[in-house]
C-alpha cells in the first residue's frame, strides 16, 4: 500500500474516516483483481490503498478530466496553478469562475477545476440546473494549491490506473468474481435540504440509493467484495437490512464509523454519523446493528 494525499476538497471525502475505512480493506481480496472506485470524488480511499490494478470513474465529467490531465500532462497544471495562486483574489475568482463555466474541455480548465476547488467556499462542488458551477469564494488566502511535487506524486499514482468517466452502473457491469468495489455515493439529504447531491446537473436521490442497493446485492451474487459508505441513518440501515431481503445469501455487515461529519447546507452544520456497509466480515471492526 502506498498513501498519498488526495488533492481536492470534496462534500462528503473521507479524509477524516480512511483510517478507518483502511481496515476494511476484505482479507482475501487480491492485487491481482480489479479495484474499482465508481463514485471517485476526492478519490481518499484509492490514493490510501494505492493498488495499481484500479478502475476509478465518476459521472461528473469535468473531475474526471481533471485526473485525466493529471495523468497526460502534470507539469502543465502545476503551471497553470503556480499563475492562479500568483493572481489570487475575490475577483479573480469570479472571473475566473465565469472562465470555467464557458470553457471547453482542456488542460486549462483542468487546473481551473482545482484552483476553483481549493479557492471556494468549502470546497463544495455545486452546479445548478444548467451545468454551471456557482460556489461563492471562500476567502482563504492563499488557497492551498497542491504544489508541483504533490502533482508529480498523483501523477505516478495514476499512471496505471484507468479512468473512466461513466455512471456506477455501466462500470460494474464489467466487474468479476473477487474484484472490490468501494461505492461512496452523495448521502440522503439532511432534513430534507441539501446541496451535497448537486454534483451533476442529475441530483443523486432517493431512487438512486435504492437502485445501487439493487446493485449492491447483485455484485454479491457474482462474487465481489462490496464496501459501500454511506449515512448511519434508518433509511439506508432498511435497504440494506438482511430481514428485508429473502435472499439470505445476500448478507450486509454494519459498522459504524467514530467520525461525525459537519456537512454545511445552505449555511448550516448538521452532525452526520457515518456506516460502513460490506457484503464480507471486516475482522478488525466490530459489528453491529442500527437501533431504529
């Protein structure tokens, strides 16, 4: 295993919980299967784990160019960031946020994606209902840009590694027998009123969490190892609870995660428990059940 620091912030990343995370890691799974990360985000679990053998993918097409260009052409976003971090201020941003809503696909709007990233508030990725990246500045100077090494870095941890810009469903479609899939897909919304599904112009809902627990159980049936993170709520304990499901070779453990998230929507914190849901024993976790 090789650990290396993601280099986006990211609503909902796992760089409090990937410690914790790290020990579910399933005791046979071997290097010489597929990992796969469908829902890549800040990508904290790869870049702990560190397998060569990776699929990593995401339906937000701009962060998957973005690794893209990480992988073709590091030493050109480090130049691109080394400007963007010279001219730094509320209103460059804006400028430079109305830029990357009217650009093409590029190296340049890659090293936009990671400026914008770092520079708002947060680091919530955000796009209304055409597509356009609205986060406000988040008024810290300087914004903390990776620097040329820790480009360099991602650079060789994605070198062989494929990405893939495709929904959950088509990249599954393509697992076998002892691949490990890890999904982290955006929570349920918190008090009904939430912008942490807003990743793409199609919001992530409740359907879509009952559909990938659909997909869950048939990745058990073909004999992958399943890690899925999610919210430690009722809900998502009732798509997943064994009793709901006549199928008993569809087991899921729970383990909950001591991390309590502070997620912000629309100005305010709300404390999220987390759970870690495997279709295997996690043997350095303890078990439990939700109390509903």
């Amino acid at each position: 295993m090789s650990k290396t620091k993601p280099f986006l912030r990211w609503a909902g990343g796992k760089t409090k919980s990937v410690k914790i995370l790290e020990k579910c890691i399933p005791s046979n799974f071997s290097p010489n299967n597929i990992y796969h990360e469908p829902f890549l985000g800040a990508g904290s679990l790869f870049f702990r784990l560190g397998f060569k053998n990776s699929i990593l993918s995401d339906s937000n097409k701009d962060l998957i160019d973005c690794y893209k260009s990480i992988k073709e052409r590091p030493d050109l976003i480090s130049r691109y960031l080394h400007e963007h971090l010279k001219n730094n201020s509320e209103s460059y941003y804006y400028a430079m946020r109305d830029k990357y809503n009217n650009s093409k696909p590029s190296f340049a709007k890659s090293a936009l994606f990671i400026y914008l990233n770092k520079a708002c508030f947060n680091g919530i990725y955000r796009v209304n209902k055409k597509g356009e990246f609205n986060v406000p500045y988040g008024f810290k100077e300087p914004p903390a840009l990776p620097s040329k090494e820790e480009i360099e870095e991602i650079h060789r941890k994605l070198s062989n590694v494929k990405i893939l810009h495709q929904d959950y469903k088509q990249i599954v479609n393509n697992t076998k027998r002892g691949d490990f899939v890890y999904f982290d897909p955006p929570y349920p919304s918190i008090n009904g009123n939430s912008s942490f599904t807003h990743y793409t112009v199609n919001r992530f809902g409740q359907t879509d969490h009952e559909e990938l627990a659909i997909v869950a159980r048939e990745l058990t049936k073909k004999g992958c190892y399943v890690l899925i993170s999610n919210a430690y709520t009722p809900y998502i304990y009732s798509l997943y609870n064994n009793n709901n499901n006549n199928n008993n070779n569809n087991n899921f453990n729970f383990y909950e995660l001591e991390v309590t998230r502070c997620i912000r929507a629309d100005g305010q914190r709300h404390k999220v428990k987390e759970v870690a849901i495997t279709n295997y024993d996690c043997n350095n976790l303890t078990n439990f059940h939700l109390k509903i």
